[in-house]
C-alpha cells in the first residue's frame, strides 16, 4: 500500500467490499463494523441524532464507487445505481 493509505481509506474499501458483494450497505451494520473494528473516532451523531460516518471515509467510499452508488435517506443504505453495468 502507498504511503498515502489512511484508515479512512481502509474502511472505504471495506465498505465498497460489503457493497459490491451484497449489492446493498446498510449504515447501521456499517456504523457497528466500524465501531468494533476501527472504534468511534470514525462514528459522529449527525444533526438528526442518528449515528453517521466520518466524512473522509465518505468521501474515499465516494471516489471507490464514482458515483455509482446512491444513498436512500429513507431506509439508511447505499446501493448500486442504474449506472452499474454488468
């Protein structure tokens, strides 16, 4: 890995992982991996009250998947867009 590899990094790649192999990434199951496995420094109570991610590992989630996954506020999760193609 590059001396540029962060956690954030780390946990991004997890998270386009999980995303890729279950086509969908809920936040709570994210939220309590990266509780456990990286603790809570990476885990902020948004302005709704809910657990959210840190916004550097969003963004490295972001660069991973170039924007073809999509966040449903509705039911918290990430999945695959329209623009996936197989």
């Amino acid at each position: 890995m590059s001396d540029n590899h962060t956690v954030a990094d780390e946990i991004a790649l997890w998270m386009f992982n999980e995303l890729k192999n279950a086509g969908i990434l809920y936040q709570a199951a994210a939220v309590e991996h990266i509780t456990a496995c990286y603790g809570e420094q990476y885990i902020y109570v948004n302005d709704n009250g809910h657990a959210s991610i840190d916004k550097e590992v969003k963004k490295a989630f972001k660069k991973l998947h170039g924007g073809k996954a999509a966040w449903d506020r509705d039911a918290f999760f990430w999945g695959w867009t329209s623009a996936i193609r197989t």
